[in-house]
C-alpha cells in the first residue's frame, strides 16, 4: 500500500546484527547525572532512594525481556546480561539499544514521580539515558565484564564516602580533594576511620557492592544444547520457564570467579 | 583511579561513527503503539491530543540540539534532520540514536500525563521509542526522504479516514477492509464522499499533511563554507544564531522540490 | 613532514576490527575460476596440477603467518583458522584479508608458471581471488565450519565425478545432467558404479577430502591461558614454537567432533 | 544441494555496503615495498621502470571495471575513483577490495617479469598489497583527496630527490638525514640546486605529479541523471560508452579545484 519512488531512501539504512553465540551486554547509562541529582538534591555520597528508582526501572525491564539472565546496576548505570542465545529483535543492535534507554528512561520517571511526589520529575531536567550492547565470546569474560563493573563501583563509593565524609567534618571541597589524593584503598579506609569515625565494612552493602538482579531457578535441568538443534518447542518451553522464574535481588561480591556464579549454570547456557 | 585488570572487557566496545559531510537522520518510531492506542482509548483514525503529545515531544527535543533544523511527524513516528556538518557526540550512531529514543519516551510521558490527567501512563503500558539513524550524501536525497514520509502520511490517512468513517457507518471491520481492497487513492475519496458524507480535502491539515517544525531564521545570509575552513569563533556564532532562531510548527506540503525547500537555504547547508 | 590541509579527507576512512578472542576464519575464494578452468583447460572434473598450484600457494602464505594454525582448501577456495588470540595487524579485517587474496593470487600464479611452463599465466585470464572473514565465537562453531565446507567438497565431487563420468561414456551435458537431476548420493554411487564402472570408494582422497593443512607439534604443553596476563615473553616464546611447528599436508575426514580435533589441542588454544 | 546441517556457520557472516550515491575511493598499497625495493635493486630515489609496471597494473584493472573513472598513482600506491552510481558487486566493501588488492599484486607480478626477465619475481620476496575503500558524498571531498595524494607525492619526492642527491655527492645517509632536518621546501629547493646541482624544476613530471590515469570522452553530454530515474537500457549504454572510452595516462597538475577537473564533468557525474 505504502509504496512511493521516494521508496528508494530505504537502500541508505544500516543495521548491524550482534555475532550469533555470543553474550550481549547492554550497558544503559545515565547522561549528565551529575547535574541531574544537584537539581533533584541528591544526596551525598549516596542517594538510597536514587538507587532504588534505578532498581526498580531495571527490574521492570527484566521482567519484560525473559532473555536478561542478569543485570548489575550501581550510580546512574546499569548492565544487562542477554543470554547467548538470545535472539530478540534477530539482535538488531540498534534496536535492542534504543528499546532499553528508552524503557529506562520512561520506568525512571514513572517511578521517580511515584517515590517523590514532591518533587517530581521536571521538564528542564529528564532522566536520560545512553546505552551501548557489547558482544562477549565467553563466559569468563563476560565474568570479568561484571567484575570489571564491581570493582568499580567499590572504588568510587570508597572515594566518595572518604570524600564527603570529610567535607561533612567541615573541609572544603578543595581540601578534602587534596587530603585523597595520592591515597590508596587502605589509605582512605584509615581516614574515614580515624577522621571520619566511619568503619568502611560497616556501610551498606547496596552502596559497597551495587545491586545485582538475578532470574533463579529451583529446579534447573542443565541441557546439552548443540549449536544446532533445538527444536522450537522446547525453545518455547525453555522460555516458558524463564519467565516463571523469580528475579532476586542482592547486593553480594560476584567478583573474577565467585562460586556465585558457579551456583547458577543457566548463565554460563 | 578506576583501573582494574578488568578494564581489557572494554576492548569489546564498537563504535560506529556516521559519515561526515552527509546529513544525518534521526527517526524515533513507537514501539506497539497500537496496543498502546487501545490501552489509553485513542480516537480513530487520529487522536488529536496523542498527535500534539508527539509534537511536544519532538519540539522539545529539537530545542535542546540546535543541530536538528527539521523535524517530520506523524502517527507514532518522528524524523529528525541533522545538519551535514553536525558533529554531536562526534557523530557517534548509538549515542544518537539511543538519546533521541530516551528522550522522546520521557518527553512523551511528561506531556502525556499533563494533557491527561484523568488517565496518566500506566506502568503496564508505556511508551517506548525505538530510534534509527541514516546517513544521505545530498540534500535531493534527504528532500525524497521527507517526500517519502509525507506520502506515507496521506496513504495511510486515507484509507484510515475512509476504513473508520464506512465502520461509523455501521460496516464491521471486515467489512470495510473488504470494500477498500484493491481501490485506489480516487475510489476511497469518492467512497468516502459517498457513502461517509466527508470531503477529504476538508479534513484537518494535521492529518493529511502531518506535522513540520521548523527552524527558521529573519536574516539568513548563506555563507560558502568550504568542508575545513570555518574557525571555532565562526562555529560557536553559527550555533548561537541557530539556537535562537525560532521554531515554527506547520502543516504544509513538502513533497519533491517544492519551494518551501529552496525558500530555506539553510537546510541544504 | 606530509601534512597538508587535505588531510582531513582521512577522517572519511572507517576500520572493523574484528571481535577479540574469537576464532577468525578467512576464506578466500576464486572468481570466474569456471572461466579460467576452461581458458588453461583443465582436467575434468578434477585437475589434480592445478589442485596442487593452490595447496602450494596456501602453504606459502601459512608459513608466513605463523598465526594460521590450520587451512582447508578444495577447488578454487581455501580457509585459513587464525588462533583465538592472534593480534595480527590487530584484527583489521580489511587488512586481513586484501592481504590473504593479494598473497593468493601471486603465490597462485608463481607456482602455476613453475608448474606449467608450457601455458604460463596470460594477462587476460589471471587468477583472481576475493576473501572475507568470519569471527567464530567457540570452537565448535569452528569444527562445524570445516564440516561445513568438508561436506561441500563431497557432494561437489560427487556429483561431478558422475557427471563427467557419464559424460566420458557418451551422454551429453544436458543429458547427464537430467539423468542426475533429483538423485541422492547412494544414487550417484550406483550411477557411477553401473553405468561407469568407478567405485567412488577408491578415487582419490584428495579430490573426496580436500586438502588439510595443519601445524602439527610434537611436544604440546597445553598452557592454562587466562585472557589478560600473559607476558610479552611468553608470547614471543610461543610463537617462536609456532613458526618452528612443521606443516603437515593430509587429506582426512575432520567432520564434525572427529578425534582429529582432540589429538591437536593447539587448535581450540 | 550442497545443503548441510553445517550451513548454519554462514550466519556469522558479515557484509558491509558502501553507502549509496557517494563516491568511492579504493586505495591500494604496496605492503613492505621498502625491503621489495632493496631485494630487487631499484634505482634512486625513483625506479622509472617500477613506476611503469605500478601504472601498467593500474591500467588493466582500469580496463576491467568501467567504473573506474579515474586513477592516481604514485611509489607503490594507487588510488582509483568509482563513479557515484557505480553498483559493482553491489558495493560490497570487503568484495571490491580484495578483488582490486588481488588483482594489482597479479598484473604487478605479470608486468614485472616482462619488464624484468633478468631478475624475474621471486617466491621469498613478491608484491603484495592490501587496499581499502574509502566512501566521499560529494565531488569538492573528492578532489581534496586527490590533492592530499598529489600534494604527498610532491613532498615526498622533493625530500627524496634532496636526500639521494647529497648521498651521491658523497654524505652518509646520516648526514644527509641531518642536513635536511627541519628544512621547508624552499630550502630543499636551494640545497638541490646548490650542493647537488640540480634543479627540481627539470625533475621528470611522473616524479613530481606522480600518474593520472582518466577515462577521456570526446563528446560528452553530460545527462541530468535524478536519483531514481534511468532505465536500464539507458544505463547500459552508459556503460558501453564508459567501456569505449579510451583511457589517458597524464602526469600533470590536479591539486584543488584545477580547471582539469571541470573540463571533465563525467568525474563529477
């Protein structure tokens, strides 16, 4: 019906389909936050119910898409893991990426606006989010990718609690800078310590280690399934059972090769 | 301070960076938005206030990038013209790409639930944009591009005005599928003079036509500007004179070499 | 010292590199070799010079890089494996493989010229070869795609060992190829077997099998290779074992999980 | 039926299509010819015979793709310009490379023994080279990559032409490398003329401007081609007329817009 000689347009538009067998992760990511949580008065080092807005944006994400064996989020960002053999949107790169920032984006504003209906979600000031879908060929790196992403998240949190802790002891931004750097990781533990009377260890786990959503299984039948032939209904059944599955969320160390992971076969499928 | 032996997982990231010196086109397309016009009870064939929501949206967007000089909509889909020598986010596709998508979700929210208080977007069905971007090497090209759209745009209006105006009539959806198959652009204008009692020609131009914004400028002096040579100081004047020019919102013919192109030289450059 | 301000047009230029730690095949693959078959009148339905000049022009350029652990050729095509981890002209697929086609058609028409000093190579008839590469995730998908192209030598030398069998008895082209038109392989065993007198059986393994080319080490120490920390040392030392392995030329069933695979477990390193 | 359960292997193919309606830029480039150089005993700084086999090369692959409308060579590499419209292999960008790489390093080896019976290609040492494709939208981008090429080799042949004239008056390669240390072109001007005697201005033109190769039409009527709109046969005509078109081989001045360009506007088309 809708064809046209100004069809021939449609011969410039790309796609890039992600390499079949491999684990995508899909990174959505905040854009200019910093600024976003002056204008919402954040607060420092870490705003619980920011985070929580966060979460609960992911989790609405990962119900929707059953291929999302696992996301890890922390600050403004979140990774989402596609199972191997994910097939969703034929893994149109484009696609994938633009859906997920988009559902961010929206879920962050409907659930900003439920948990702080004082203030809500301003025209001049939108949450908004980037997103990027890497292709990993193993799972050992994909493993890494996780800790890559963890470890991360500890070293900012350690430098933030550090960093606010001493300008709420009444130094200057500037100060309290320049006390930091230089330091390590023992160093700033011992300033909290002794400057501070902050015992590190004792902070909450969902700031130190981030926020891991996880889809568990009680009974998980582990499946040889060659490259090849999975016929489609099992497929369906084996998407059936992803989707009753329940998504837990935990804030624990899943660091390089944490028997977490072992514990939970289904990602390495 | 953020290094870890982890970080060799970025070395996975691609970037896709558009040709230079060709215009760029950003289309933002709903995803299952018929559903989502069942959920929130759309009017048929056009709900004027889901119309105006996108065109808020889009306008928004088209403030905030002084770079984007023409923007087309229509149903659930908008298409953003970026100028040959834009260099945002370094012409990165993703960064574009999934940007506009989170955007023009948020901003569809935020305008839906101001124009609809009674009945705000619901968690289970929200708006969600998928985003594409296209490269076209002349603006011939880029003028069939938006030819293409604005035909699209009245193929489909008239057979959606003359499919509900036989089903107001008391045709069963069948029915009337089944009277307009195989009919062309005149047989549906007479069917539905006919047998609806509407001239087409008087419909709203919103829906025939759908909706141009437009960036226009009093004093437009064309400047030669040879692919290297414009100094930064040049740049930054250009781009202020872009943000302030006004954006008009119109619903005109645009198809092939109309006038309406050349009297605004500065989409060509 | 070569800069001018046209230097800008390289930022035109665009670069894949290819995924790492995948397994990277390159096949490169004759053009109009029908053509050039008939120009330098091949044996039919298998030239075994002309088989011998691409073998010959295969090893030669595997000797050359040392990152080739394995290449499969048959007819006017040959696959060259590069090692998971090889960074050879770090991933640059289009350096890759303009290399493998350029190196191809040169080593192809030294050692045709050497091979057949009677019809050398004419300027209007040259081999010609283009190439692509394919990234393979795990090994198995690297198995499959050598039974892929295995079992594609087989049923091309089948068929065309019948044809020209039937044709050599009398049938013309057109008759011989009716006669096989809808037959399956025990069919054209029996063919071959009644109406030729050839038992497929004995003919020779390199037109049933392909050509096998294989870097074969007498001590293999399988080394635990974590993806980030191997020393730039070990990697000399490693590849200088490489460049010293000896090339092993074979013609031997390596469809699908073949023991083959087992005993050379360099190959999945 | 050379269907397998392999086959599916294919899937992780991936093919790049050089955006329509832009010029295309394939540049090859000899791999290594520093030491090719010295293996085969090339003159000073300029091998007249090795350019004449480069240009014979360039020539035949010219012949053979009517697309072609222009190449420029210099030292050991070429750069051919395919016209705007040009669909060869449906732009398939790894395609069009490694069948242009392919074929220079043939007809270069082919046009070498010719030349050079005496000291004819050898196995341990042959031309090779890799190429790329470079996509420009528009003519003026064009000629600015021209110029860069040109206005390269005059750099630097008049640094070569410098250095092996105070070589030959008797400095060490040092020496000479020292002298010329941060001179401009004046003063390498000055230094030929005084120490070694000669002046760049009586320099053969193929070492100065390097080679043209164009397609020249005597009676050119240039057609107002919209983007859609020719026939088929109109094209094949076209083409008939581009295969006829006798190829000229020039040695003259293209930087910029240089009125040779204009003279020809079927570059342009």
């Amino acid at each position: 019906m809708a064809n046209s000689k100004y069809e021939y347009v449609k011969a410039f538009e790309r796609e890039n389909y992600l390499l079949p067998e491999t684990y995508i992760v899909i990174r959505v990511d905040g854009k200019g936050f910093h600024k976003f949580s002056q204008h919402y008065n954040f607060a420092k080092p870490n705003d619980l119910q920011a985070l929580q807005v966060m979460n609960a944006a992911a989790l609405e994400i990962m119900k929707r898409y059953s291929d999302v064996q696992l996301a890890y989020g922390d600050s403004d960002e979140y990774s989402f893991l596609l199972r191997r053999k994910c097939d969703l949107y034929e893994r149109r790169e484009m696609k994938l990426c633009t859906l997920f920032a988009s559902l961010m984006a929206t879920f962050y504003t409907l659930f900003w606006n439920k948990a702080h209906p004082e203030r809500p979600i301003e025209l001049e000031q939108v949450p908004t989010f980037d997103a990027r879908a890497v292709s990993y060929p193993s799972f050992e790196i994909v493993r890494d990718y996780f800790s890559w992403r963890q470890v991360d998240c500890h070293i900012n949190n350690l430098y933030n609690t550090t960093f606010w802790g001493l300008v709420k002891k009444g130094m200057t931004p500037q100060e309290a800078e320049q006390r930091l750097s230089g330091t390590v990781s023992s160093d700033k533990n011992e300033i909290l310590f002794k400057d501070c009377g902050v015992n590190y260890n004792n902070e909450p786990e969902i700031y130190k280690k981030g926020t891991i959503l996880v889809r568990e299984f009680d009974e998980y039948k582990s499946e040889a399934t060659p490259v090849t032939a999975v016929s489609s209904r099992q497929r369906q059944k084996q998407d059936k059972l992803r989707r009753k599955a329940r998504i837990e969320k935990v804030h624990v160390d899943i660091i390089n090769n944490n028997p977490w992971w072992d514990a939970r076969p289904w990602l390495r499928e």
